[in-house]
C-alpha cells in the first residue's frame, strides 16, 4: 500500500496565515542564499545548477508546509 493519495496530494491546501509566515521565511532565507551565490560563484554551470536546486529546494520546502508534511 502506498503512502502517497493524489487525491490529497493535487487537491488545494489553503494557507494559514502561520504557513504564510513559514512561506514567507523560506522564500527570503532562499532570496538571501542566491544573493550570496550570484555575488561570490563564478558564472558556470555550476552556478546554475546550485539556483536551480535552491528553487527546487524551496518549492519542496513549501509543498511540506502546504502538505503539513504528509503524502496521504
């Protein structure tokens, strides 16, 4: 059996103005990081890869809050 329930998963999860907060401090902690990227990480592909794992790790990092950390 599985632990994942798209029906719970791809339906709406409204925001709490506590998730809000949590957005909130995700977003600017994840602003503040590629800040410090763009000014010290040579131009590189490298350098793309990291912004694109920041922006994957903070869309995740929202989908739990959103989820309150379940699949189901």
């Amino acid at each position: 059996m599985s632990d994942f329930d798209p029906n719970y998963v791809f339906s709406h999860h409204s925001a709490t103005p506590e998730k809000l907060k949590s957005y909130e401090a995700i977003h600017d902690a994840a602003k503040d990081f590629a800040q410090v990227i763009l000014e010290r990480v040579p131009n590189c592909a490298d350098r793309d890869s990291v912004l694109h794992l920041l922006r994957e790790a903070s869309m995740l990092a929202c989908s739990a809050i959103s989820l309150d950390g379940r699949l189901k």
